[in-house]
C-alpha cells in the first residue's frame, strides 16, 4: 500500500501537558496545592508538586528538532513545538504527519501518575489525578472527537479507589489507563497479589485495556552508571519482556478471562522467540511449578491478553503471523526521540512493502479501534482520513522548530547514564 | 540432516565439581583452607570455602530425572548422574547424547568465580582459582583429548593478575575465559572502566573468547518476591541483551577489534530485534550522544566481535541469517533443566529441518571450532564423530537415574522467586 493510502492509528503518543491543566478542573480547595508550572533561572519550565520540581526533558519533545540538537537537558514550552501541549495544534501535526487519531500517555505525572501518588495527602493526591483524568478526557480527547484514544491515570496507592475512577472516566467514553510495568519496584503490591483485583475487576467490566508503557517500572536498564546512554536507549523496549513475563504467569490472567493489556513502546521483533521460551518453559517446568493454563500453551493464552506495538519494526513485520495478527498495532511516539514524524507513513510503507492489505489495516488502525474500543469513523468518512487527506488539510502547516538558542546548553555528547539518574525516569 | 549424521558440539554445558577436585592441584600451604564438600544432615552435599555454603541446586543437574522431580533443593552426589562430575562417565553420558564435544561452566564458584573472589586473603583466592583452571584444563578437558573444550575462570579482583591467568591457561591450550555479564553490579569497575583493559588485551593476543553466561550479573531476572519462579525461567536468557547492549556500545569493542566474545545460554530469536535497534539507535541518536563505528553499523560490528547459542530455537534457526551465519553456535545446557539430553539431536533436527548441510554444519561444529580454536578431528576421524558413530559406542549405557527417596524434600510445587533469594543465583 502507498503510504498516502494508509490509515494511521497511533497507540502510543505523548502529551507534554499545558500549564493550565488544572484551570478548570481542580476544586477550589486543592487549587492553592495542584501542581503548577514555574519558569527557573536557567531559562527551563518546570512542573512542582508536593515539594519535587519535574523537568520537560528535551529528549522527550525533539518533534521538528535536528537530531544534533537532542539531548537531556530541561526545556520551555517556547522552545518545543505547539502540538505537544495544544490541543488544536496538535491536531494540525497529525494532519501533517498523516495520523488519524492517537493515544497519549503522560509526561510530567510519570507513566503511572507516581508523581500524584507520592503526595502524603492523599485527598489531594486524588483530586490532582481526577483533575488530570477530566482535563484529559474530556478537554485534550474530547475537543476534536475521533482523534485522540482517551487515556486516564490510575490510583496506584488504592485499588478500590482505582477501580471506581476506572469506572467513573469509563462511564464518558475512556477505555484505557496507563499502569507502571511493575507495581512492585514502586514500593505497591506486585502483579501476583490479590490486593488490585478490584482494579482487574474493574477494567473487565468497563472494557478497558490496561496500556504499559515501557520505563514504568521507575527503573532505568542502566548497566552501569559510566555506561553510554546508547545502552539505556537500545534495552528500554526489551526490558517490558519483564512485564510481559511476569503477568503471563500470574495469577491475573487466570483469574480474570477477560483482562487485556497493551505493551506500549516494547516493540514486536522479540515476541515470537519470546512465546517460544514460555512454551518451552511451560513444557519443561510446568510439572514441578504447578502452572496450568487448562491445557492451553501461554503462547495461546498471551494472543488473548496482549497488544504489542511497533514504531518501524522490520523482524516484526516478517514474523507477524508468529506474534499474532490481531496484537499488533502501530504508533508514532510523537514527539519523542524515537519518532519518524512527520515522515512515519513512508517509514512504514517501506518495512511493510509486501504486506497484504488487509494485514497492514489490522495493524495500521483496525487493531487499534477494536482493542481499545476506539471509532473514529463515527466522526470522520473513511476517505478523509487516509495519510494523503489529512495531510491536504494540513497543507502549508510548518513542521519544523527553532534551532536551540547557541550557547544555552552545554554539549552532551558522549553523557553517561549517570547523568540521568532521578531525571528521565518516568 | 538426519539427527544420526550430526557432528554437535555444545558451547555451553556444565561441570558439577567433584570433592576430589583440589587434591593434585592446590599447594599444600593452602590445602587446609581449601574449598571442601560436606555432607548436611539433611543429606545434602555442600561445598564450603572462606566461611561460605554453597549448594549444588536439584535443578542444574537433572539430567535423566523424570520432569515431576525437578525442583530447587540441594542435592547430594548420589542422587545426580556421575557424568555431572566424573569425566569418563560424563564421556559416556556425551556419546549417548551424540555429543562430540562440550564446554563446561563451573558450578559452585559461580559463573565468574565470584565464590573465590570473595575471600578476603586474595593470596589464598588466587591459589585455588588456579588450582581450579588447572584442574580444569589438565584433568577435566585433558583426560579425553578432543572432547571438552577446556575454559578457565577469570581473577575478577585484579584485572593485571586476570591477563597473566589468561596467558597462563592459553600456553596450555585454553582459549575460553568465562566472564560476568556485568562486573559493576559484582562490585567491580564496569565494562566501561579501562580497569580491564589488560584483561582485553591479553584475550586478544591469546585469541580468548570471554564467554559470558546468563545469570552471571548476580542479579535474577527477579520482578518481585512472590512472583511464580517461571517468570525468572522465562526471562533469564534475554537478560543477556544487557551484556551484549553494554559491551557493544562500550569503548571495548573501539579500542580493542580483536575482542570476542560468547553469550552463552542467550538464546537466538531475539537477536535480528535487537540488531534493528541498535541500528535503529545508532541512526536517531549517534549524532548527539558521540558514537562513532568508523562509518560501520552497530550491527556489523556485533558480527565481528558475538557469538551466540541456542539449545532450540525455532526463530533463531528461521532468521539464522538476520543474526548472522557464523555467528551462531549449540549448545545442549547439560545436565540443566533446559537441556534435551539425551534426545537433543533429535530436537535440533527437527528444529533444523529444511536448513542447508553446510550452514547446518556452523551451527552444530564448525563455529565452535573456530570460535574456541578448538580442533577435535584431530583426535578423531569425522566419520568417527557423528551422533551415531558416539551412540554405537555408547551401547547399553543407562541413561536413567534413581528417583528421589520419597518424602526427602517438600513438594516445591508453586514455588515464588522469594524462596529463591541468594541460593540459585551465580
């Protein structure tokens, strides 16, 4: 298929979120105490919460960027393009990056809303995080209707509490929350403890997929703390195996049938030697371990709990029909570093070359749409929404940025891992 | 091929060290303090050095043990098959698996022998490690010319003692050191660190693969403590992609070109994954973060300078040619849990169906040979060396073992990773 032709569907985008986030949706008691954006000496913007200060780390919104000029260091919302933190200019970058609609996780709360999390008061913890949930909700998805994935944050201190916001964002529209790849390694119950039932029991019956975003276990893959960034970089997909490996062997998904979790960012050229070594070691061990998956193989039994998805995966695309047909989906990651926007549909349509059309659908949008329960059809023809009309729409939209201003960062090339540390992670 | 007309050699099987094996080979003044076995009352038979038990784990020498009695209980010498610890029954038990030759990691020093580089009199830890890679390369690989390709265990604390070991074993025909996937988390300098450079640079001039075995982080690919010990099975062999990430983005692989080095136990499928990442990073990221191949791609170099194995890998045998066909070698993971022995050929076979005889002939000999330099033919003829010419002389040979006396250890059934802090670790 030629890459005007396609229909896009991002699974995994980014919010850089706008200082006014909380404007008109923190009740008055709390407004003293939401978080709020201060500008610091050295010219960045930067969230403060409950005592901590949370940098935009530039990285994390490159889009338009010269690739000479990424790097780690704090930025302002004048030196990062528009569509990262508004609504309409957001929609105007899809147009010309010829996406269809999008789902953005968060930025400055953590991948899981750790940063609300970590308040002592807990009644404000949760009426910053409904704040979040309703700004998203219902002003950054529901300003232009079919084009973005409503996302909500989850309560991780409180899995009863968890379950009823679940419930509440459900109830307007919202099918999805962002969860941490490891409960455990944020000081919380582990995957394996009955504790988040009700959370499980919650998104079975609201029809919601519980979307892990790779480095939300609030541990780095930092080998070393001298190691080049480059290693942090290349394991950060792998290292959501972990999450995969660990929830495929739990009791969740024997527990809860209809649970569903999308593996965000991870990538999907590993996941068939990955279902081989579960099979193996389900085949080797499973009479002393005592797993039984009621004569089912995990392979079979993870096609029906987990989406994957890809940026530009060529191995992936190849083996599509070992990691299943129906579990894969694309995203973009706008506007981070591992993006190829605006230029991702020809990225796409060069690895996917050969792909039936039928297939390529499925994983350009059509799996995307039933996983999350997603139409943007019901608000946009078929025919408007391909690669080449939305970017007809988008025509004359400036896709670049201005260059850094000289002499305001120091040089990070060649930064070490080290330098990261309490910085990126998320 | 036919199963029977292979010629395997495996890269990566197992020593269980015998109670005698500092006898002929520790100096006298250090015989006392030398590492010795002991029975516990519980009937197990443990190794104790420098104030330290250490266990010989069920599950690393279950060979011929029915699946149902697999488990991570200690064990004693007659409850596990001699091959485990005496050569010329491990011989034996080599040609009923149709195995020509083999490589050995220790057991209880750990991977890297980190039970020696524990004591605190580094005189005393130098003079048992010696004694160990003497007994190893003399007795262990020397009985049997042509059978064990014979490995030797790195000085961890003192990398220039560390290249004078190297170059004392290579005189004696050795050219494979066992090494840890990550020093720093050990507690030594990282890979990053010119604190091995001597090391390096004697593995090059001695022609040296540094075989790295998974697991030999000291950390378990562990998610949380009450998770059920399959997830750590699963994840153990992709964990290695940390070594591979960190070494090759590392000054080692720069300033050192003739460095080598074997992910041992890794696995495959994974790879061509991960060699489109590291491209994938190189591209997006090389021009701010400094790294520079000489106008090469990550993923060449990793050619030049990676060997990797597979016991059984259906992906990886698919895509052999993404990972690259020299670079890939087998291994039979005697007498561990994830071993097929004494079938293994079979499984390969079946495995391996349709691959071309010379590309197959890589993969069960020819790259090992090269890689480790290591000649068996000649001591035997190749007709001499099939996995039917072994088995007819193995005729009659019991390739069983006795159960385990009922009720002498509680049924580990379930088991959670938490039950296995500090005891299976290497």
């Amino acid at each position: 298929m030629n890459a005007e032709d396609l229909i896009m569907i991002s699974v995994d985008d980014h919010v850089v979120e706008p200082p006014s986030l909380f404007d008109a949706h923190i009740p008055d008691r709390y407004r003293d105490r939401a978080p709020r954006v201060r500008r610091t000496k050295d010219g960045a913007d930067v969230w403060t919460f409950n005592g901590a200060t949370i940098p935009n780390i530039g990285l994390n919104a490159v889009a338009g960027r010269p690739k000479e000029e990424y790097g780690i260091e704090p930025t302002a919302f004048d030196e990062i393009r528009p569509g990262t933190y508004d609504i309409d200019e957001r929609v105007k970058d899809m147009n010309a990056g010829g996406i269809l609609a999008s789902m953005n996780f968060p930025s400055f709360p953590g991948f899981s809303g750790r940063v609300f999390s970590a308040a002592d008061d807990k009644d404000l913890a949760l009426a910053v995080l409904r704040a979040y949930n309703d700004w998203h909700v219902d002003e950054w998805a529901g300003t232009h209707p079919g084009r973005i994935i409503p996302m909500a944050l989850p309560v991780l201190w409180d899995a009863e509490e968890c379950a009823r916001e679940v419930r509440r964002v459900a109830a307007k529209g919202c099918h999805s929350i962002t969860f941490t790849e490891n409960p455990a390694t944020l000081g919380y119950p582990s995957f394996h403890n009955e504790y988040w039932d009700p959370l499980w029991r919650a998104v079975c019956d609201e029809n919601v997929v519980v979307s892990i975003h790779l480095g939300s276990s609030g541990r780095l893959s930092v080998t070393a703390p001298d190691a080049p960034i480059d290693v942090m970089i290349t394991l950060q997909p792998m290292n959501i195996c972990q999450a995969a490996a660990d929830l495929l062997w739990s009791r969740v998904i024997k527990k809860f049938p209809g649970i569903r979790f999308a593996l965000s960012e991870g990538g999907t050229g590993w996941i068939p030697y990955f279902l081989d070594r579960v099979d193996r070691t389900y085949d080797m061990h499973h009479l002393w371990t005592g797993q039984d998956f009621g004569g089912r193989l995990p392979s079979e039994v993870f096609r029906e709990h987990f989406l994957t998805c890809f940026i530009s995966d060529p191995v992936g695309v190849r083996l599509r029909h070992d990691i299943g047909i129906g579990n894969i989906a694309w995203e973009c990651d706008y506007p981070h570093s591992d993006s190829s926007w605006p230029h991702a549909p020809e990225e796409l349509a060069e690895v996917a070359a050969g792909v039936p059309d039928d297939e390529l659908n499925r994983i350009t949008h059509e799996n995307a749409m039933r996983w999350y329960s997603f139409d943007p059809f019901a608000h946009r023809s078929r025919e408007d929404s391909t690669v080449g009309a939305l970017r007809a729409e988008a025509a004359g939209h400036d896709v670049s940025i201005r260059s850094y201003d000289k002499g305001r960062f120091e040089k990070s090339v060649g930064i070490e891992m080290g330098r990261l540390s309490g910085q990126a992670t998320a």
